[in-house]
C-alpha cells in the first residue's frame, strides 16, 4: 500500500510539471493563426501562403497593418475584418475572398465532438463563458493579439 501511495505521488511529481508547462507554452493566437491563417496569408504573415495562387485578390501582408495604418495598429478593423459576419464591405467581385471567420469558429464549436449539446437555442445566444460564441471571442482576441506581435518595425 506504501510503494502504491509512493508510486502515484512520483507519478504526480513527474506530470505535473509537464502539464503546467504544455500549459505556459501554449499560444492560441499563433496556433489558431497556423490552422486557419497561414494557408493563404503564409506561416510568417507575409501574404505569400500556398492558397495565394487559387485567389482573385492576394491576401494582404499582416505583418505591415501599423505601418499602412500610420502607425497606430486598428484594433476595431482587424478584429471585425476576421469576424467578418457585421462586414458591410462586400469586397472586389460582390463576396469578399477572407473566409467569414466568426461563422467557422462557431461551427467549429458547435460541432466539436465533446460540445454533445446544441448551443443554438440557448440564452444569450451561446455567449455565456463557454459557450459557441465565448469561444468566437476568444478566439480572435488571441488572434489580433498575435497580429499586435508581428507587425513590423
Ligand atoms: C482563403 C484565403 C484566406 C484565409 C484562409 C484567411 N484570409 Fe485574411 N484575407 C484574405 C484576402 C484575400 C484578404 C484581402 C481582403 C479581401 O478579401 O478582399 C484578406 C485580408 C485580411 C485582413 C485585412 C488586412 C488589412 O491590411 O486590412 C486581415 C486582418 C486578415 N485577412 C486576417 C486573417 C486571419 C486572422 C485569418 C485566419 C483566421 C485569415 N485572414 C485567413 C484571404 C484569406
């Protein structure tokens, strides 16, 4: 009973750390950015992702949004650019090219095999911590966060 009850705190002292630091190494808007971003924008955000060829319009460079900006990085813009869903700009050819990302993060939500609940009808429209559109919010915080951190210098 003592070598098992000694076992499992060696066992807690060895997971615990790796845990803890999977945990500070985790960095959502450069991991979210590499799933969705990167395919058209390029893995350093320099506009020059593999899709780029399939496109009418390139993908801009995200990595120069302050200096087109004259230096001051558009918080409000960028993240409504990524939602996309209140976009009333409607881009070159009647549709904009840049996916409707706040639809996707919610689908992805929704859809995800361990959610098991519909979030549809819920109140306050999944927005509640947790819920499909919580996970939206997040979502592009962390990525125009990530964003704030690749801009030129
Ligand atoms: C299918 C290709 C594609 C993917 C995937 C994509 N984008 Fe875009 N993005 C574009 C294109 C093309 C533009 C240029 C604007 C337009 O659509 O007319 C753009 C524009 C932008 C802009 C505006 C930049 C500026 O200078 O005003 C931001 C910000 C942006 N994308 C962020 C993202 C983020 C963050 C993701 C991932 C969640 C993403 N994009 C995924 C194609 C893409």
């Amino acid at each position: 009973m003592k070598r098992l009850q000694l076992c499992f705190a060696g066992l807690g002292l060895v997971v615990a750390p790796i845990l803890s630091l999977a945990q500070i190494n985790y960095d959502m808007g450069k991991s979210v950015y590499q799933d969705s971003c990167a395919s058209c924008h390029g893995a350093t955000g320099k506009g020059d992702g593999p899709m780029k060829v399939y496109l009418v319009k390139a993908p801009s460079d995200l990595t120069t949004i302050t200096q087109r900006n004259h230096g001051t990085f558009p918080h409000q813009r960028v993240w409504e650019v990524i939602d996309g869903r209140s976009s009333a700009e409607p881009g070159p050819h009647g549709s904009r090219e840049m996916p409707i990302w706040g639809n996707e993060f919610k689908a992805q939500q929704e859809r995800a095999p361990w959610w098991g609940m519909p979030y549809g009808g819920m109140p306050y429209g999944g927005m509640h911590r947790g819920g499909p559109e919580w996970h939206v919010s997040q979502k592009i915080s962390a990525l125009v966060d990530y964003l704030v951190r690749i801009q030129a210098r």
